[in-house]
C-alpha cells in the first residue's frame, strides 16, 4: 500500500505548484513551442541534408577528394539530428510543457533525457566552426593568419570540452535540481559561440582587404567568406530566450520557446559552411550564376599574400585583382594548392592543375 501512495503521489503531483488561478493540466498532448521546434527542424534539416549532398557531389565527383571540411560538417550533420531526436524524446516527458503540467516522475525522466541532447547542441556548432576554420586556413599561408586560425579552432574546442565536462557533472540536470549551473552555462556558452562566430567574420578580412578588386567582387567574396559564420543572426536571435533561464522558473517550457531557434542555429550553420564550398559545383552546372557574380577568373592574373601579409600580384588582366606591389619572376615559395581542389575557377579542367592563387582561393569561396 505504500509502494502505491508513493507511486500515486509521483505520478500525479506537479513539479512545481501552479499559479494562483491555475490548474494543473497532465493530459497536454501538443504544445506551440513542440510544434515550432518541430517544423523548423524539419524544413531547416532538409536544407541542411541537401546542401551536405551538394558538398558530397562535388567533393566525389568534381574536386575528387575527401577534404577535412566534409568530414567535419558531416560529424555536425549527425549532432543536429541527435540534439533533435534527444528533444523529440524529451517533450513526451514534459519539454515544451509548463513546470505545473508536468508530473514529478516525468521531470525526473526529462532531466536524464536532456543531458544528450544538451551535448549534441554543444557539439553541433562547434564542428561546424572547424569546418569552416578548415577552409579559410588555406586563403592566407602567412605566419600570423595560420597561427590565428589554429588559436581560434583550439579556443572553440577548448570551451567545447568545458562545457561538455561540466555537463556530466555540475551542470547535470539531474544533480542540478534548481537548474542554477545550467541556466548560467547556457547563457556562458551562447556568449562564446557568438564571440567565436565574430572571430571567424573577422579573421579574413585584412586578408581580403589588402587585395585589389573591383568592389563589387571583393563585397561578393567577402560576403561568401564570412557566410559560413551567418549563423551569428539566429545566435543573437535565440538569446533573449537564453536570457529567460536565468529567472529559473518554468523552465521546461523556456528552453523550448528557444528550441525552434537551436535548431535553425544548427542547420544554419551546416547550411552555410556547405555555400562555402559549393563554387566547384555551380561552375559545373550552373556557370551562368558564376559569371554574373563576376568571381571567375579570366585570366592568368596571380596576387598572394606573402609571408608578413602583404600581397603581391602577377601581372594579368586588367580587370583582374591586383596588388601594389608586382612581381614578374613568376616566383612561388608557397606550397602547392589545387585550383579544383578551392574551386576558386570555373575554368580549369581538372583536379591536377597546381595553383597558388590567394585570390584564387578568395574567389571560391
């Protein structure tokens, strides 16, 4: 009998009381906040699944290799699809519900659910900025540019792990019953993702700077280089509702309301790390768009950074970007880049063809 009043009173006492006025309600099917996060994921990961794809193509079929990028991005693939199906099991325990609509023994279930998705959120995005660090490592071969793009992958990576550490232990839903670490992290950790984010804005834009284009390419390729990071918009659009954890109070349905905005944020990204890369496959089969943009290369024309950031340039077309300094020897100390490999250009016929070009590679993204 006593087994069974216990039982009674955990499957029917609110976690929390309701407002004064207000009733708990434990029959709530299907709530606006579940039916958000749900069609958002839907639409966003299609798109996310089918850029992948595109990414894939041109890696296999076009480019003919298997770059860090696609690996890292397709790592980030599966993340998102594990945070979603982490918070797809955790709204039959009461995510996106009320505190006083869910029961005791369902909040305890929704906390022992929570903690994988919470990992996969964390990692997701993470991923997806090495994936992009990946590719804008090789625009600059210049000391300071690398040693920056390494600083900021480990700084990304070091924060992850943090995070990820603190929890499975501290921060663990299910030992963190006033959800103080939790609230406080996430707000921690959505700062340092939107600070990553402009790193990575930043980190190429003396680079592209320091080249002489016509503006309109230059705004064009800027604009591809930084697309990756784009993601910065629906990070800043989620944080007021990051911002409501810190108050503590209903939280089930608070972290929802910000449910639909993670998994935009996470598709997002994986979306626009893909553009990024998708130069190759649009001079393939869409070289109209690539003219109209006005990003291939019409000549033999070569600027490069050299060691110390400044960019020297070969003489080429006259409408091809150029640096202030020139030089006619035709001299390379820089290693090897593949043109098809960056796609930087629609004209070359193969995987093979060797270029050095940092406008080359600026042109591809």
């Amino acid at each position: 009998m006593a087994n069974a009043t216990s039982n009674s009173t955990i499957y029917n006492t609110p976690l929390v009381p309701p407002p004064a006025g207000v009733k708990s309600n434990f029959d709530v099917e299907w709530t606006d906040a579940q039916t958000w996060t749900v069609a958002v994921f839907s639409v966003m990961f299609a798109l996310a699944t089918a850029s992948l794809v595109i990414r894939y193509v041109t890696s296999f079929f076009i480019v003919k290799k298997l770059e860090a990028d696609v690996v890292l991005i397709t790592l980030a693939w599966g993340a998102s699809l594990c945070h979603f199906i982490s918070m797809y099991q955790c709204m039959q325990y009461g995510w996106g519900r009320h505190s006083w609509d869910i029961t005791v023994a369902e909040g305890i279930q929704l906390s022992k659910h929570l903690v994988p998705g919470f990992a996969a959120y964390i990692i997701s995005p993470a991923l997806t900025k090495l994936a992009i660090l990946t590719v804008i490592y090789h625009i600059n071969p210049s000391p300071w540019f690398r040693i920056s793009t390494y600083a900021i992958g480990l700084w990304i990576t070091v924060y992850t792990i943090v995070y990820i550490g603190l929890l499975a232990g501290p921060c663990n839903p299910v030992h963190d019953l006033d959800r103080t670490c939790t609230s406080k992290g996430a707000v921690v950790q959505m700062t340092l993702n939107i600070a990553s984010d402009l790193a990575i804005i930043v980190l190429p834009l003396p680079t592209l700077w320091r080249l002489q284009m016509p503006r309109r390419q230059k705004m064009v390729t800027g604009g591809i280089l930084t697309l990756g990071s784009a993601v910065l918009i629906a990070s800043i659009a989620r944080a007021p509702y990051v911002a409501l954890l810190l108050n503590r109070k209903d939280l089930p349905e608070k972290v929802a309301q910000s449910g639909g905005w993670s998994m935009f944020e996470l598709n997002l990204g994986i979306v626009c790390s893909n553009l990024m890369r998708m130069k190759p496959f649009v001079n393939r089969y869409l070289p109209g768009l690539t003219s109209k943009l006005e990003l291939s290369s019409r000549s033999g024309g070569d600027s490069r950074p050299s060691g110390d950031g400044t960019m020297t340039a070969r003489p080429s077309h006259s409408s091809a970007p150029r640096s202030s300094d020139e030089k006619t020897d035709g001299g390379d100390c820089y290693g090897s880049l593949q043109l098809e490999q960056y796609g930087m250009d629609g004209n070359n016929n193969g995987p093979g063809m060797d270029n050095r070009s940092t406008e080359s590679i600026l042109r591809q993204a």
